[in-house]
C-alpha cells in the first residue's frame, strides 16, 4: 500500500492551473481531487524512489490519493488550498535553512524556523501570500545535522559525513519538507526556487582552480551528479509551467522510461556540471503586471580566467532578452547579492584581479587561497557580468528597454543577514531609487554573537576603509553604478515580504517571534 512521503507541494500555480508534486513509497496512480474534478498521473521512479507531478485546472480545496486511497489532507490541520494565481499581491521570500528539531536545545543554536512560525500564522486565518521564494541553500549537503549524520553512519562507513549520493539527498529533502506545519505550508502556497552552493557544496563553482581541486576528490563525481539530479527532481520540475515541463526532454525520457531512471537522470546531471548550456535552470514568469526571472547564479558560471562570466554567454543573452520595462515591477532572483557593502564589494574586485594575475603568479596563487577563504564569490566577483548588470539595470530604469517598472527589485539571500540597499548610476539621486536590493538570510541558520560582529567590522568597518585602497592598487576601472545600503543590516532568522498593489510596492521583514514581528517596513514606489 503506497504511502506519502514528501508532499502534496503545491509548485507552478498560473490564473488556469496549478501543478502539485508529491514523493511516494512505492508506484502508484497519484489523484488529485479538486472541486469535483480529478487529474491522475502515474509516478515515475528515479534511484528506486516514485515520483509525480499532478496538473489541475480548478481552484479551492483538494485532496490526494494513492492508488484511490485517500491520503491528504491530514487530520487536525486545514484544507490545503488552491487558489488562481493572476496577480502578484504578496511575495515571501528568504534562503538559507537548516533542518534540525524544534526542541528548546536546538532553539539556542538555530533560533526558530521562520518558515515554520509562519505556517502557524497562516493556519490562524492570515491571508496566504501569492508565492513563496526560495533563494537557495533550503538544504545543506555539506553541513548535515546530527540525524542526518546518523542517518549516513547507517548505511556506509566511508567516505565524508556529508551528503554523497541521491539516497542521501533523497533524505535529506525528506528532513527539510516533512514537519506537519511546514508540509501544510507548503500545500497550499505556492512556491518557486532556486539552489545555492550549500544544496550542492561550499563554494561551488568559485572559480576553475576550486573545480580542479574538487575533481580529484574521489568522492566528488557521484556527489555532484547527485545534487543535481536531485534538485531536477525536488526543486526544479517544479519550477516549469505544465507547457515547459512538457517540453522538456529529460522530463518525456523519464516518463516513457519502463522502469528506473536513474541512469538517464544521472547522464543529465554528469552533462550539466561539465555543459551548463545543456541545461538551464533559471526560468521567467510573468504574473499580472510583474515579471518575475529566476536566475541561476552558480551552475551558469564561466570560470575561464580570461572569460570569467556570473552568467556564461548563452545564459546572458536569454536574461538580457528578457529582462525590459513594460511592466509595473521587474523582480530578479540572484541567490548571491548583487550589491554587497562596498568596502566587501571592492574587496572582491581586487582580489579576482589578483587571482587573475593582476599581481603576478605569485599573488595569484595567494589570491585564490584567500578567494576561498574568505568566499569572496558574489557578482563583486566577477566584475565584467556586474558592469553588464548594472547597464542593463540602469537601461530598464531609464526607460531604454520599454516603459520604466516602478520598481527593479533584486532578491537575494546567501550571507547571513538581512537589509535593502538602492542603487543607481553615479549621478543618481537614491533617494528616488528605482533599482534596489533586497536581501533576507537566513530563515533558519544564524550567525553566532561572534560572527555577527566580525561580520560588522569586516564588510561595514574595516572592508570599508581598505576596499577603496586595494581597487586603485589592482587599477580596476570605477564602477558604472553606486549604492548604499539603507536599511539593515539585521542577523535574526527572518522571511521577507514584497507587497505589490499596481505600481506601488513596500518591502518587510519578519522574525519569528515574538508574534511574528516585523523589523522593519520600507516603501520602495508609492
């Protein structure tokens, strides 16, 4: 008899349909019943796991079978809701979340799940958000709680007490999504993603030298491989509309596919880590009067030192395309900040120029040691793709690329704190910004006392004061666009808010107790 492991998550939902993916025990027929009318689709199976993804076209409260036995929704909780999509009101969004207990012990290291407390909000009567944003890092491969850890010690005793192969991602995905109240939320609002470096590795992708030196680990290939055979299966599927998954190659193979696919699933994945143009995983939605693109910052690198790209060519040019006025607000999802402190902004300059050679092999090689080690790896880093950003940014707001959006708002989350910086060209009155930057990190990962002051000195204090310095050393060119960061910087677990009414936009952040409070309120347009 088939059970529910993951799900029902409610994923792509438009004004016509809405699409829910659920993870099962065992094959089965998966029914979605919604307002008197039923979808069924039969799972597929990857790596000896069952998978489907359901497409409606009704809205309101639904229910899940298995094999016609009825499985969701959970006794002691609310219906799980679908509701038409065609405005986008209200948009959640946050990165970075360790899954661990809820217990007063794991309280004091972790804080709350900001994701959770806010589940208890909505099954309180508070109005559902339109979407919810995951910027990436909603699982940690490289950094595992101890059930985790207890989980692998069970079944192997070599290899690192990390994440390696797409059983222990399979796990993994189950920890993050299955506590009762983060499972409802996930029911019923709908939810758009994508990953960072820890769903894969620390630094994935820093540079070339880093993908040198992790090739010769050998446990490496099956790890890469798996991570991203798992996020096609956990996070991106999800991502497309009913039209784009059915278009996708991978998507018909795996269907048509007569029994496990997990070799096929890993061919994708083995080709997408050594091609990143054979796949992409960024994607665009446009949603009543706001557009929405999703930008895959970490597999889309170009790491050739001589062609060092945030977005490799091809990528680009599928952004630049898509990336116009024409609509009341421009939302881009960029899991690594785009605008970090300036003095951590011009540290990051340097030292790619250094890395490149700006200084001598010698420096060089110090240059990537200290790359790494400091993870100096955000768009600062790659400064040829954050000029062109910036120019593009500047073009949409000046109204070159169509009617001007009221608002261009980069959502990020990545390093461990929260804040809203504007920008614009170096004659700009911020003031009157209409590009910002808006980040929220973590949901569920703080810095200790000591981080969060050494993060303080580090990226406001000291960077501050030897950016500038290091920059005119390295004979960088100035930079087309500045900003300031004029909320923030705030360390609590948090999820942030967009809320969108025609052209006027105001951005908050939350904590999770007491009550769910907000930090801060900030209008963006009027």
């Amino acid at each position: 008899m088939p059970d529910l492991l993951i799900g029902p998550m409610l994923r792509y939902v438009d004004e016509l349909s809405a699409s829910i993916w659920v993870e099962t025990s065992d094959p089965c027929e998966v029914t979605i019943e919604v307002s008197g009318a039923r979808a069924t689709e039969r799972t597929f199976t990857v790596h000896g796991h069952h998978y489907a993804i359901v497409d409606v076209e009704e809205t309101g409260a639904y229910a899940v079978e298995l094999d016609g036995r009825r499985v969701w929704p959970l006794e002691g909780f609310p219906d799980s809701q679908i509701c038409p999509l065609d405005e986008l009101n209200r948009v959640i969004f946050g990165s970075c979340r360790t899954s661990v207990p809820h217990d007063d012990a794991h309280v004091r290291t972790h804080g709350y799940d900001v994701l959770r407390e806010y589940g208890r909000r909505l099954m309180q009567g508070d109005d559902l958000p339109s979407l919810v944003i995951f910027l990436g890092d909603q699982v940690y491969a490289d950094e595992p709680s101890q059930e985790m850890i207890d989980y692998i010690r069970s079944r192997r005793q070599d290899g690192p007490e990390e994440i390696v192969d797409f059983e222990e991602y399979a796990e993994l995905y189950r920890q993050a999504w299955t506590d009762p109240v983060v499972r409802w939320v996930l029911s019923t609002v709908p939810t758009a993603m994508i990953f960072d470096d820890h769903d894969v590795r620390d630094d994935w992708n820093t540079s070339m030298a880093w993908r040198r030196t992790m090739a010769e680990v050998p446990w490496w290939p099956t790890r890469v491989v798996s991570a991203l055979g798992a996020y096609w299966v956990y996070q991106h599927l999800g991502n497309l509309s009913p039209s784009e998954r059915k278009a996708d190659p991978m998507y018909a193979e795996i269907r048509a596919h007569d029994g496990d696919g997990g070799a096929a699933l890993d061919a994708f994945a083995k080709k997408a880590d050594e091609d990143p143009s054979s796949t992409r995983w960024s994607y665009m939605r446009d949603i009543g009067g706001t557009r929405l693109i999703m930008l895959d910052t970490r597999c889309a690198r170009e790491l050739d030192p001589g062609h060092r790209r945030m977005l490799d060519d091809e990528e680009w040019s599928w952004f630049a395309e898509l990336a116009t006025g024409d609509r009341d607000h421009l939302l881009i999802g960029s899991s690594v900040p785009v605008f970090l402190p300036s003095g951590i902004f011009d540290v990051e300059s340097w030292n790619e120029a250094v890395a490149g050679g700006a200084w001598g092999r010698r420096a060089a090689a110090w240059g990537e040691k200290i790359r790494q080690a400091l993870d100096l790896e955000h768009w600062g880093a790659f400064r040829q793709s954050f000029e062109e950003l910036g120019r593009l940014l500047v073009d949409v707001a000046a109204g070159r690329r169509g009617r001007p959006p009221a608002t261009i708002v980069l959502m990020s989350g990545d390093v461990h704190y929260s804040y809203l910086a504007a920008a614009g060209p170096a004659s700009a009155d911020l003031d009157s910004a209409r590009i910002y930057q808006a980040v929220c990190s973590p949901i569920r990962n703080p810095l200790s006392r000591v981080l969060r002051l050494a993060n303080v000195i580090g990226s406001f204090g000291v960077a501050s004061l030897v950016g500038g310095i290091l920059v005119r050393t390295a004979k960088l060119p100035r930079r087309a666009l500045r900003w300031k960061i004029t909320n923030g910087p705030w360390f609590p677990n948090a999820l942030a808010s967009l809320e969108l009414d025609g052209r006027s936009a105001v951005v908050r952040w939350h904590t999770a107790r007491p009550d769910f409070e907000d930090m801060t309120e900030v209008r963006l347009a009027p």
